[in-house]
C-alpha cells in the first residue's frame, strides 16, 4: 500500500515536508492517517497525527484520535494534554471532553469525570455520549437512582437509541424493577430484533419474573447470532438450574467458563448447582475461585457461606458473611444470611449484639424489626414480638427475597400462633408453604417410593438376610416419623460419652443408588441381592457411617432419620441384628407440626404443605410400619414423646438399658449438649436447647376445624397409639 509509513515515504522525508494548510496535500494526509489507525497501523498514523500537529495542522479529529491512541497505551499525561488541546482550540468538540472524562475515571478520579461531563451537558444538551458516561460512573458508584435519571433524560433526547434503551433496562433491574426493565428491551428489540446484547438481557429479565420458557426463548435467540457467548449461556444455564434441567445447565456454566476463564459470575452459579445437588466439596472450590477471580463479589461471599453452614463449617461461614457486609454495608442479603446462622445455631447474645450495633441501618430496618422479633419469640416476650413483626413493612415482604419471605411468614405464624390468634398464625403458616421450589417436587414420587419397598413384603421369594455375627457391629437406628420427638431424643442421647447419632444424612439413599446403578436392581428387587452383594452394601454404609462420626471409637452409633421408617426391608436386610429406636406423639399434633415447618424442599417434604396431605402421608407410613413390625423380624422399642415430657428419668432410663448402656448424668445436660452443637439439621433447632415443656401437647386443638378432611387417616392411629 502507498502512503506515508511505508518504504515509499521514509519518516525523515516527511519531517522535512512543508506543509500548506490550504492544499489538498492536508486533506491526503489526514485520510492517509486515518486508514493506518483503522488498519491497526498504530505506530505510523502517530508519526503523521505529531507531524500534522507540529505543522499546525489542527482538526479535533486529530487530536481526540492522538489522545485516545496515548490513553489506550496508558500514556495518559499526553493523552489529557492532547484533549485539553483539542477542548481550546475546538470548544465544540464535545468528543474530547468524554474522552477526557473517561481518563480521570481510569485514574479513579470520578469527581473531575463527572464535572466534565456535567460541563459538556450545560454546553449541548443533546450530547448523548455525555449522558451515557455520566450514567456509567455513578452505575459504578452503585448510585443507581441517578444513573435512572441521566439514562432517561437521553431516552427525551432520542426515545430510539437502542443502547440507552438497554442500559436504562439494566439500571432498573438492579434498581429491582424488572418488570419496568423488561418494557426497555422489549423496546430495543422492536428497533433491532437481532440485537443480542438486549436478547441476553430480556432472557435473564424474564427468568427473574419467573417467565421462564419465554425466557428461554430469547436466550436461545441470543446463542442462535452467537453461540460463543458466555454471558447468554450463563443466563441460559440459570434458567435451566432452575426447570430443574441440571446436567444442561452445568454444561452451560463449564461452557461459558471454557469461554471465559475469568468469569467469576458463572463460577458462582456453577458452584450454586452443584452445591442444591450435593456436591458440596465442588461447589465450595468453585465459589473460591469466583472469589479470587473477583474480590468484591458479595454474593459469591454469601453464597460460600452457606456453603460453608451445609459443610458444619459455621466459623468460616460466619467470617464470609462478614466479608460480604465489608465490601457492600448496604448488603441486606448478607445480613439477612448472618442473622440466621446466629439464630439457627442459637447464638442469641451475638445476634443481639450485632442488632444493637445496625440500629441506625436504614438498609436493613425491616430484617432488623424480623430479627428482633424472632428474639422475643425466643425468649418467650410474646407481646413485644408480635408488635414488632407487624412493624415490617408489607411492600419489603413482597419485594424480598423468596427464601426471606418464607421465613418472614415462618416467624410471623409461630408468633401468632403464641398470642393466640390461631387463625392468624394457620394463613401465615399457609404462607410459608407457598415455596417456589416446590414447583419441581412431585410429593407422589415419595409415595410411589414407599409403595415400592413395600412391596418386598409381597415377593413370592421372601427377603432373607444374611446371618451376622452377633459380635459384628451394627448401628442403631432412629426413626418414627418428621416431628414425632426424634430430634429431642437425638440431643439427649448424643449427651451419653457412649452414645453419638449421626443426624439425618442420607446413607441409606446411599446404598440405595448403589443397589440401582450397580448392581441394577430397583427397590422392590431386594430379595435378588445375593450374599456378596450384601456385604459390599454393608461396608459402603459402614464406611460413610464411621467417617460421619463425630465422636471415635464409641460404643453405640446411631443413624437418626424418621422417615428411614420406609426403608425398613433394606435396613432389616442388612442389618438384622440392627436395635430400632421408634417414635411417635399424637398423630395430630405430629401432622400439626409437619404443615407448621419451612423445610427444605424435596419429593418427600413437598406431602407437608397442607394438614391432609400430611395426614395421608402419615396414614401410609404407619400402615407400613405395622407391616414390617409384623413380617421382618426386627428388635424395636418405642418411645412416646408425650411420656417423655411426663417422666423423663424413665423413659431415658428404658431406652438405655435396650441399648445396653448404663446411666450418665451428663444425660440431663442434653440442653448444654444442643448448644454446642452449634447447627442442628432439623426446625428442631430452637426448641432443643430449651428445658421440656408441655405447650406442644395438643396443641392440634386449637386447630381442630382444619382437620375435618383428615380425621378419617388419623383417628385410627389416636386410637392405637392409645391417645
């Protein structure tokens, strides 16, 4: 190519070039600069934009373009110097005073970037690149509100460009105004329908609103015009994590990570899949990594730490949540997250201590009101709590995150239930059943579940267990039914030095996958398992077992989960000389309090959401449960949580001697015991580390009218458990 920079036109030879202003050799020049710089010819279109310019030579182009050059190579006291120049001698020339701007905001000098751009308004009005910046530094700033305002004031200027449009979408859903966001793309897309940047956004905008297969749609789009983009198959992936879709989204995040390395935003989400399927050691490697990719993602801080709380690491949750209220104090989820681990593992004083230091928070006036009320709920201040959960405002309720929401209504029902406003407190506890998640759990999948070990019973070739050693070691297990007393008794045998209780982890689900993935039998083919399949089941339940064990070398382990009741053929079969510990309570007050809980969604969980599913659920597994008394032969003995309210010395004393193990005082420190545990897995959790109490017997009466459809499953179970 011709031009100067070549062999052609050795820099020296232009050097010694005088140059007329007025001829057209000026013009060849500029437009010969101009396609060197576009061709990426950096080096030789500087040489002629210094050249033009010590000629005298001066155009704004010449100068906004030499400066841009220095700021992009970080040489940015010519590049400032450059624009100034241009600003003198081109006062009109509003291109150089954003690209000055965007200098002092590179050098962390966002007060001069804003008086500049200020200035350049007051000077033209209809200058939109001065909005847009100005709009991006306080984004920056997290002042979003005033971000809203210049963006919007651009729209007036020019209601169609197209990028003004989107970037206002973006402001209002971090303003957490989505459905005002999802109006501006919609409009951006009318303008250009290919726009894929407003395609990713709309699909993500529209997965927050809970659209999402519309949702899906426009993301899909979006991957259509590029397939390679990390961001869409980021959002992509939420939305599939949350159809339940969890082997396509992982694919979407390992993607966009593959794309992107330093993608810390999809190194969060994957970490958030892999943790909701247990993989709790993965996920807590990949939210680090986010962490490290990006320091001040408070999110992904949070995130870690309930990651954290699901790994029993309670001190280094606490320190993440923390760090997340460093780097943003306006941070209520982080907050919300920290109030609950203290509340949940029954640090009270430090919940309280840490309220009193946020009083003057007005970010979080309504999580501190739930708080403090949750506290006097605790403390059994009944009245002061209910004055202060009404005090929370409706509209924050409504705006919350989904998880507070349900936990606000959690809270709200027990208080009412407590200053006897009964039918009060059932709509709130109605309300705290309304969980989004349950929208991918089927509660006839569990029912289906038991149906099917029960039908072992039925099998022309019956279960035959192996015999074992009576000197081998076998577990014990503790089972029942959700809110029968297991997790009191829990507490209050784990108080023994002889005794620990492995609390709800699924290790029969264990050797359940096990018997279906390899050795490819479904449950109700357990009579196919020969003798060497026995064993190897045994050792991998055995070896889960024993590393779950918090306490070595104890003499009795106890695997407490009261809905392993179902799993009886399986544990009978490998386990016959297991020690069964059943409990029961009143089936009313038992359903009762299954509707009243928040649990964590699952198929199983998903039968609790009103007082007669739950009533039926009950009816089925009791109706198991007089099966295998009856046809397996096992060693039980029951404990009625209403006797052990009434006589504890007694009944503890009864199921010591069947575990073969004498007396401890320490038993009657069970409370002590509870708060050192620091997290109990269970709604239990609160209520364990208080003395016994008796309110929680039929306690069911004061809601006697709801139980009008379920009296047919659950009086013939008051009748036979003597009530």
């Amino acid at each position: 190519m011709k031009g100067f920079g070549n062999n052609d036109r050795s820099t020296k030879k232009l050097k010694e070039k005088k140059i007329n202003p007025n001829a057209l050799q000026k013009d060849k020049l500029i437009s010969e600069a101009f396609l060197l710089h576009s061709s990426g010819k950096i080096k030789e279109a500087i040489e002629i934009y210094n050249f033009l310019i010590q000629n005298k030579v001066y155009d704004p182009r010449l100068f906004n373009n030499l400066g841009s050059i220095y700021s992009q190579s970080k040489q940015f006291d010519k590049a400032i110097f450059l624009f100034n120049e241009s600003i003198k001698k081109f006062p009109k020339s509003f291109d150089a005073y954003t690209n000055l701007a965007n200098i002092f905001v590179i050098k962390g000098k966002n007060d001069i970037a804003k008086r500049i751009l200020n200035k350049t308004i007051e000077l033209n009005p209809k200058f939109l690149k001065a909005y847009s910046n100005l709009a991006s530094i306080y984004v920056g700033e997290s002042n979003l509100e005033k971000a809203e305002i210049l963006l919007r004031k651009s729209l007036e200027i020019n209601p169609k460009d197209i990028n003004t449009l989107v970037n206002l979408a973006c402001v209002l859903k971090d303003l957490e105004n989505p459905e005002q966001s999802e109006i501006f793309l919609r409009d951006a897309l009318e303008i250009n329908p290919k726009f894929d940047f407003a395609l990713i956004n709309l699909g993500a905008i529209l997965n927050e609103l809970g659209k999402i297969h519309e949702g899906e749609e426009f993301l899909r789009k979006a991957l259509k015009i590029n397939p390679n983009s990390p961001i869409a198959l980021n959002n992509l992936g939420n939305i599939l994590t949350k159809k339940n879709k969890n082997k396509d989204a992982e694919i979407c995040y390992r993607k966009a990570i593959k794309l992107k390395p330093n993608f810390s935003l999809a190194y969060n989400n994957l970490a958030s899949l892999l943790s909701k399927q247990g993989n709790l050691n993965e996920a807590e490697k990949f939210t680090e990594k986010a962490i490290n990719l990006n320091p001040k993602f408070e999110l992904a801080f949070v995130n870690l730490g309930s990651i954290k709380i699901d790994l029993d690491k309670l001190s280094e949750a606490e320190e993440l949540f923390l760090n997340a209220i460093k780097i943003n104090g306006k941070y209520n989820y982080a907050y919300r997250n920290l109030f609950r681990l203290y509340e949940k593992t029954n640090s009270l004083n430090k919940l309280k201590d840490l309220i009193g230091t946020l009083e003057g928070n007005k970010f979080i006036i309504n999580e501190i009101l739930m708080f403090k009320a949750r506290i006097c709920f605790r403390e059994k201040d009944y009245k002061t709590a209910k004055k202060l959960i009404d005090q929370v405002s409706p509209e924050w309720i409504k705006n919350t995150d989904h998880h507070t929401n349900i936990l606000f209504w959690s809270y709200k029902a027990f208080i009412e239930d407590k200053v006897k406003n009964f039918d009060d407190a059932f709509k709130c506890f109605e309300k705290s059943q309304l969980n989004l998640k349950y929208e991918y759990f089927n509660p006839n999948i569990f029912q289906d579940y038991i149906k099917v070990y029960r039908r072992n019973l039925d099998n022309k070739n019956p279960l035959k267990s192996q015999s074992i050693n009576k000197n081998e070691f076998s577990p014990v297990f503790l089972i029942g039914f959700p809110r029968s007393g297991t997790t009191l008794l829990d507490t209050i045998l784990r108080s023994h030095p002889e005794v620990d209780v492995i609390e709800e982890k699924p290790l029969i689900n264990s050797v359940e996958q096990v018997i279906k993935s390899k050795f490819k039998y479904s449950l109700d083919e357990l009579h196919k398992l020969n003798s060497k399949e026995l064993a190897f089941l045994r050792n991998h339940y055995l070896e889960i077992l024993k590393n779950s064990c918090d306490k070595k070398n104890t003499k009795i382990l106890i695997d407490k989960f009261p809905f392993q009741t179902v799993c009886l053929p399986l544990i009978n079969l490998l386990f016959p000389n297991s020690k069964i510990i059943f409990t029961h309570r009143n089936p009313y007050d038992t359903v009762l309090s299954c509707f009243q809980q928040s649990f964590e969604p699952n198929n199983a969980m998903s039968n609790f959401r009103s007082i007669e599913s739950a009533a039926k659920i009950y009816d089925l597994t009791m109706s198991f449960w007089l099966d295998y008394k009856e046809k397996l032969k096992i060693n039980y003995i029951t404990s009625k949580y209403e006797d052990l309210i009434e006589d504890f010395d007694k009944q503890i004393s009864k199921i010591l001697d069947f575990l073969d193990v004498s007396w401890n005082e320490n038993i009657k420190n069970y409370r002590n015991t509870a708060h050192k545990r620091g997290k109990i897995n269970t709604p239990s959790s609160s209520q364990v580390v208080q003395p016994l109490y008796k309110s929680s017997i039929e306690k069911w009466k004061n809601y006697e009218k709801y139980f009008k459809n379920s009296n047919q499953y659950l009086d013939k179970w008051k009748i036979y458990f003597k009530y």
